[in-house]
C-alpha cells in the first residue's frame, strides 16, 4: 500500500502534506488525469453524434465506462448505469423522475437520522410536497440504527408498513464511519413490504470496500466518482432495468429523445433517456480510469488496509485524549472504514481545523451534511479525520501528535 503513494501527484506536490479529508473528496491518480487530458488533446469530440473517427472514440471510452462500472458494483447489465453530476444528482433523480409519480397523500417515506443531507433532504422535500408521511429511524448513542429487538435482530415493524413506497438507506455513514447492515435491512424492508422501493446511498461505500447491488437486493444505488479516485462533476446511478425501463426522464432536452415533434417528444431508452445534454466526457473516462485504478489495487485489499488503519487511528486518539475525546459511533460494533468524527473538550472543531492546518495537516471541520445526526447525539460540531489508501500509519502518529499541542495551545488549563 505504500507504494500507492506515487500514484497521486498532489502527494509529491505537497511532499508535507498529510491529506485526512478523503470522505470530502479524495485525491487522483496520475492515471485518472492522464485518462482525461488524453481525451481532452486527443479524441476531444462530442460523443454519440458524430459520425467521424474522433467523436466514435469518444463516444465508444464513455460508453465503456458503463461496463466498467457495471462489473465494479456487479450490476447485472450496463444499460443499468447512468451518468449524474453526483451523488446528490442521482438521488434527486430517483425523487424527481419516480418519486413524483409514485408518492400519494398519505404514503410514508423511510429513511435514517445518519443519513447525508444528500441522502435526506430530496426525500423530506418529496414527502412534503406530496403530504406523506416522513419517517426518520433513529440510531441509539453508539450511532447504530434503532432497528433492533431485545435478541438483537432486525425488526422493523411499526416502521415499514403496506404504505412505504422508499426507504432510504446508506451504506456506510461519512460520519460514524460505521457500515451499516443494509443488506440485513433489505432483507427485512421485503419481508414486510416486497414494494418499497430501496436506494442505497453508496458514496462513502464504495470507494473503500467491495459493493455489490446484487447481494444487497436494493433498487437504486447512488456513487460520487469524485470519492473513489476520480474527478468531480460524475456521478452514478444505478437502477434495475425493470424499473428504469418505464421511469419517466429527469431532465429534457438532447440527447434523450427518440423523436421530437411540436406536437409530441418520444424519449430514448434508459440508460440515455436520464442523460440529457452534453455530459462530462472527460469525467466519465477519468471515472473509468479510477474504477480500474481501484481494481488493481483490489477492493479487499483496501478494505482491510484501511479497517486497519481505522483502527489504530481510533486507539491512538482514546490513548492519546482518554475522556477528553468523544469519537462519533466508536462504540458501534459494526465495522468500520478509516474514518472518526470528533469531539475535543474545550476546542471548538473550526479552532481544531484551523490549527491543524499550519500544522500541514487537513482535516474537515463542522457537521459535515448531517446536521440531523449531530443534533441527535447532540453534538454541535465536529472535526473529522478521513483516511484512504495512501494514508499511512505514520499520517495518523502525526495527526495525534499535533493534536496534541492544538489542545495544549486552545485549553492550556486541562490536564491531560
Ligand atoms: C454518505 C454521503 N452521501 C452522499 C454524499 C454526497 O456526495 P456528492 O456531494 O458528491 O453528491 C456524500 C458526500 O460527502 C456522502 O458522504
């Protein structure tokens, strides 16, 4: 794994820098911007409507990507990948093209208190719009779900009910850091209601360990390519072909049409239908780039890698600070990616943050689009530490060690 550390230009630009805000973006390979500078100087045409050498090109490594995709996440088809801005686009997609259509007065709408604004806040707006009920799971103090019965199994009666129409649910939060058991929730949503439909918010999950749509049973599931090695502005949705195959489209205009009369549109088929415009070329190929960067490094290998590192980063932190330290969802017992929310006594996280930073050391400080979680663990803000697969063992010594005198500096009076 430490050899990955050559892969990522920023690294050797910013020889001191000790990068612990992966969960925000992380950072690119060379290979990814090579992939893209390569479409940009030498293939650097539209895609699908040229009938000339480069456009072909183009359109044939964008189209790729989707396969590229597809076998990453074990998506049963391609068709089933589409090409979003984002992560937030591709649940706002499901809201808008589906969620309007299929939400009536009186319906209910699921989702979690650990979830993303971008996981949170279309389905809240969809429910209001709609009149239907919003139901928010709560999570216990450990940030684990309160899904559970006294033997400690799955019971979501009482939440799920005939009238659920989507459960909203993520993977892994960028908060707790926590993976949670969705797999094990799918399996207890279908057993009451084979009709909700399930997105499974992916972003903080896929770039660090194996996905696959599969195995979950989910009906969506949303990624930010810009937290998985690759750039930003490309996001993906995938869907099951039965479902996109008659959701309406998103957005209108070129590219997803079949036919355009005055007097009426035809739309194309699903993938192309929810893709209007020109997308981002460049980002898609540099996508497919990180996909195959990941898969050589191997999504298990990662994984581990980094439930390791996670690990020390939450044991030295509890040796270093003791009580003085509240680290979000470190008493879960679910497992873990690298990743700790934190509180300090008497810092405020901004101060944290801030002070971090002269030290070379960045880290992401405040709620972190979770403004729900916080306020139900009633903690106002925090600093966040997040790690990758060029993080190293020696990263994390450095950013206990600095701490350290970031807490002596801001409370001078508490004895550690
Ligand atoms: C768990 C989770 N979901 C969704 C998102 C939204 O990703 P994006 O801003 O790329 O749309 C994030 C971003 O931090 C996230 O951590």
């Amino acid at each position: 794994m430490k050899d990955v550390r050559l892969d990522f230009p920023l690294l050797r630009t910013h020889q001191d820098l000790i990068y612990l805000d992966s969960a925000a973006t992380s950072l690119k390979p060379q290979i990814v911007l090579d992939a893209m500078n390569r479409y940009y100087t030498d293939y650097g045409a539209n895609i699908h409507r040229g009938l000339y050498a480069i456009s072909e090109e183009a359109s044939s490594e964008y189209e790729e990507t989707r396969q590229v995709v597809a076998d990453f996440i074990n998506a049963p088809s391609s068709q089933e990948i589409i090409f979003t801005r984002n992560a937030t686009e591709s649940v706002n997609l499901i809201t808008y093209a589906l969620g309007r259509e299929m939400v009536d007065p009186g319906d209910q709408i699921v989702t979690t208190v650990i979830e993303h604004h971008a996981n949170f806040v279309p389905w809240q707006q969809l429910a209001f719009q709609h009149d239907a009920e919003f139901k928010v799971i709560d999570c216990l103090e450990n940030g684990d779900l309160d899904i559970y019965d006294e033997t400690g199994r799955i019971d979501l009666s009482g939440i799920i009910t005939t009238k659920t129409r989507f459960c909203a649910l993520t993977l892994v939060s960028n908060v707790l850091g926590t993976v949670q058991p969705v797999k094990e929730i799918i399996k207890a949503i279908r057993a009451i209601n084979p009709k909700t439909l399930i997105l499974v918010d992916a972003a903080q999950a896929v770039p660090h360990m194996p996905v696959d749509v599969q195995d979950l049973d989910c009906d969506f599931l949303a990624l930010s390519s810009h937290k998985m090695c690759g750039p930003t502005g490309v996001g993906v949705l995938w869907g099951r072909n039965e479902i996109l195959a008659h959701m309406p489209p998103f957005l209108f205009g070129g590219a997803m049409i079949r036919e355009v009369r005055i007097e009426e549109t035809t739309y194309d088929e699903s993938p192309h239908r929810f893709e209007a415009g020109t997308p981002d070329i460049a980002g898609v190929i540099g996508l497919k780039a990180a996909v195959r960067y990941l898969q050589g490094v191997g999504m298990q290998t990662l994984y581990k890698h980094e439930q390791e590192l996670g690990a020390t980063l939450l044991k030295q932190l509890q040796e270093a600070f003791g009580t003085k330290i509240r680290i979000l969802g470190a008493d879960s017992r679910l497992p873990r990616i690298g990743l700790a929310a934190f509180e300090l006594e008497g810092c405020h996280p901004h101060d944290v943050a801030a002070l971090l930073d002269e030290e070379n050391i960045a880290v992401r400080a405040g709620n972190h689009c979770a403004m729900p979680l916080h306020a139900r663990l009633k903690a106002n803000a925090t600093t966040r530490a997040s790690l990758y697969l060029y993080t190293t063992h020696d990263d994390i010594t450095k950013l206990v060690t600095a701490l350290h005198k970031v807490h002596t500096r801001l409370c001078p009076s508490i004895k550690k």
